[in-house]
C-alpha cells in the first residue's frame, strides 16, 4: 500500500477548549472536562492514520476541525444545504487529484454535542466522524445505498475500538418517538 499523507487543519476561529466556559453569571461552573476537551492534533492523526489503513483508502487526506459558521458555510457553498452539519467529505477529482484522496470537514461544536449524547468523549465522536467520512471519500455512500456502508462502518468501528456509529444513530428512532407500521 502506498504511503498515507495526512494533514490537520485548525480553522483560527476554532476555540481550542470548546467546552462551556464561566461567565459571571455563573462562576461555579466548572472548567472544561478532559471529555469535552479537543484531542491533540498527534491524536487525531495518529488515529487518521490506522482508520485511512482500515478503510484501505490510498492517498492523502485533509481534515478540517472547524465551527458550526464554519462547516455550514461550506454545507451552504457544495451541498446547497444551509445548515450546520457534524461532517462533510470531499473527494479528490480530476487533474491533479492523483495521491490525493480528499478533504473532511469536522465541526467541533456539533461533535461535542453528539459526543454529550451519546455518553462519550470529544476525541470518541471526532474519530467516529473521521471514520464515516473516511467511507464516503473511499466510495461508500449510506444514502443510496443497499446497507453496505453501514455494515462496513459497523465492522471497522469493531477493530478500531469505537461504539455506535453515525448511521445506527439515524437509523434509531429517537427516545420517546412513535414507530409507525405501515399496513
């Protein structure tokens, strides 16, 4: 396999601790946890590195760790779509793509949200996020789809050691919601 380039981008206007800080109107609160806290960027990539191997994904990839501004201005500019969203992949195409195998985009905000609700730390949601989008730049697409990216997401977040993925949280109806049969 060829060698896997990797590079990590901070948008400046990322907070670095993005966990709720004091205000005056609430001084007692407590400092940022060690789950809410952003991983260090050798984290991240490190981690890039074994899930880019597990997905077999060739080429170098670019993740942005950015806002929710940030990620919906792009979701805005290439998808059409005017909202903030946990994470987008953009596969590399055309002249000048050979050894690249695209960028991902991360909002930190939202991942710190899904990471409260979901019982686990920052650095847990980032990697589940990078995986997923890891799947899209090598092809897979959920949403069209028979199924396939799911069950391949399901088995590499069993060997890279991370719980429920993206699309079994979707897929859940939400606690409390109606199932509805149809006849």
């Amino acid at each position: 396999m060829a060698a896997l380039g990797k590079m990590i981008l901070l948008d400046p206007d990322l907070d670095p601790d993005p966990a709720p800080r004091p205000t005056a109107a609430a001084p007692s609160a407590a400092p940022a946890s060690r789950a809410e806290r952003l991983p260090g960027v050798r984290t991240i990539s490190n981690f890039l590195t074994k899930a880019q191997a597990a997905v077999r994904l060739r080429g170098q990839v670019t993740v942005l760790l950015t806002t929710d501004a940030g990620i919906r201005r792009l979701n805005r500019q290439f998808r059409g779509k005017n909202k903030a969203t946990d994470v987008l992949s953009f596969p590399a195409e055309g002249v000048g793509a050979e050894g690249i195998a695209g960028d991902l985009a991360i909002s930190v905000p939202t991942a710190l949200r899904q990471a409260k609700g979901q019982g686990h730390t920052l650095s847990t949601e980032i990697k589940v996020l990078i995986l997923h989008g890891l799947l899209h730049l090598a092809g897979y697409d959920h949403e069209a789809d028979e199924g396939q990216m799911a069950r391949r997401e399901r088995l590499l977040r069993g060997r890279l050691g991370l719980p429920q993925g993206l699309i079994e949280r979707a897929a859940k109806p939400a606690a409390g919601a109606a199932k509805v049969r149809r006849p």
